[in-house]
C-alpha cells in the first residue's frame, strides 16, 4: 500500500469518498509512521479539503487525527465551516470534531470555531449517551475554556438519573477534576458523586494518587461537605497511597 501510494501521479484524480477509504485504510492498518501514506494523506487533503461538506470534513478530521497526520488546509475548511454554518454538522460529526481540536490542540487558537462546536453540543445534549457527555467536558476543560452553556448542559446531562455512575470509575474521577481545572462546581452533582462512592466503596479503590487529589481538591474548593464514613474512606485510600509511596502529603490539611 505503501508502494501503491509512491504510485500515485499527484494529479490523479481521487474523489472524496474514496480518499477517506484510503485514510480508513491507513489508520486501521497502524501506518502512522510510514512516511510515504503520511505524505500522501497529506498533500490529498491539501488538495480536496476546500470541496468536502461538513460530514466528509468531520470524518478527515478524526481520521487525520488518528493518523496523527496535520493538515492545514484541512483544519481551515473545518474552522470556515465551523464558524459559518454551524447546522452542517450532525451529533455524531460534532463528536468527530471533538477528536480533531482534541488531538491538535485548537481550542486556544481556532476561538470561534472551538466555542461554536460547544454551543453546537450543548444544543444537542439529550442525544449524547453519558461518556459522549463526559468526552465532551474533558476536551474543553484539558484546555482550560470555560464554556459555561457547554458545561451547565453536560453536568446537568450527567447528573439526570445519575447517569455519571455509568462512567468508569476513572471516567468519575475526571468529571470531578474537570470542575477545578475550569472552575466551575456543579454541587449537586459533587454530592452526587459523594453519595456514589459511600454507596459503591470499590470506587475510591480503583482511583490513583492523582485522581484522589483532583475529586478532593473539587469537593474543597465547591465546596460540598462530606459525610464522615466518605471522610474516612477516602482517608484510608489515602493512607494506603502515602504508604506506598504514590500519595501526596500535599493533601493532609484536608483531613
């Protein structure tokens, strides 16, 4: 495949849909590293970015993230369309959208489109399963954007039914985090996530030194009292950590 892609005249014609089986190919085939399927993803996404409509762009841009393969011009027609009509993108296109600002890191540097795709999310919440919910948090608060609509609709999302207790308990974990790195404490949904864990104690169990640091830090900060049995389970996690040597004694003054 490789060899087929050296082949290639640059101006052969390739339409859409057959340069993302190819990129499909690539990517399932774990050729992130060969050299010559880099190139040529590359310099074929140059050359058709500007035709693609929203859905093709969306997949390119998740396929191209996997690949871990930037394209420029790529990234401009998403940012274009993004900003310009927002309504092109479907749920689960927004969800491959959320791969390709992820992987690059654009949040900070495409403003508009970034907080565009968040309003774009928090419009469609109700069809997002809770780990959607939860990827969608993450990958604003990994950047530090406090997009209040976005969070206020995703926490509420996760807090409904007590859907967050379907996350993984690291899943759990990052929720609460998400809260101190963007600042913004959704309490009912931190007493939530306490009443979970005295209810399931096999979650704090599963939590590491980081981990436990960041949901303390969250519920310090909101703040949310803690009943004293969660207290001192979450005391004994953290002595069995500080014995091992992964605990922290940064967090001692909080018991």
């Amino acid at each position: 495949l490789s060899r087929a892609c050296l082949a290639v005249p640059p101006t052969e014609p390739l339409a859409c849909a057959e340069l993302l089986q190819v990129a499909r190919a690539f990517v399932q085939l774990g050729m992130q590293g060969d050299a010559a399927a880099r190139s040529f993803l590359f310099m074929r996404f140059q050359l058709a970015a500007d035709a693609m409509g929203a859905r093709d762009l969306a997949e390119a841009g998740q396929l191209m993230a996997s690949a871990k393969v930037y394209s420029p011009d790529l990234s401009q027609a998403i940012e274009l369309l993004l900003a310009g009509n927002p309504w092109a993108f479907d749920t689960q296109d927004l969800l491959k959208l959320l791969v390709h600002f992820d992987t690059w890191r654009l949040g900070p540097v495409q403003r508009k489109a970034f907080q565009t795709l968040g309003q774009r999310l928090s419009d469609v919440t109700e069809m997002l399963s809770p780990a959607e919910a939860m990827r969608a948090v993450g990958v604003f608060a990994k950047v530090g954007s406090v997009h209040e609509v976005l969070l206020q609709h995703m926490h509420v999302r996760l807090l409904i039914d007590r859907c967050f207790t379907e996350l993984s308990p690291e899943g759990i974990a990052q929720l609460a985090i998400s809260m101190v790195q963007t600042q913004h404490f959704h309490t009912g949904l931190l007493r939530e996530i306490a009443v979970h864990v005295g209810e399931d104690h096999r979650l704090a169990l599963e939590w590491s030194a980081e981990h436990l640091h960041g949901v303390l830090r969250s519920f310090g900060l909101a703040p949310v009292r803690l009943p004293v049995p969660i207290i001192n389970l979450l005391g004994c996690r953290y002595n069995t950590l500080l014995a091992s040597g992964d605990g922290s004694t940064a967090m001692r003054g909080f018991f």
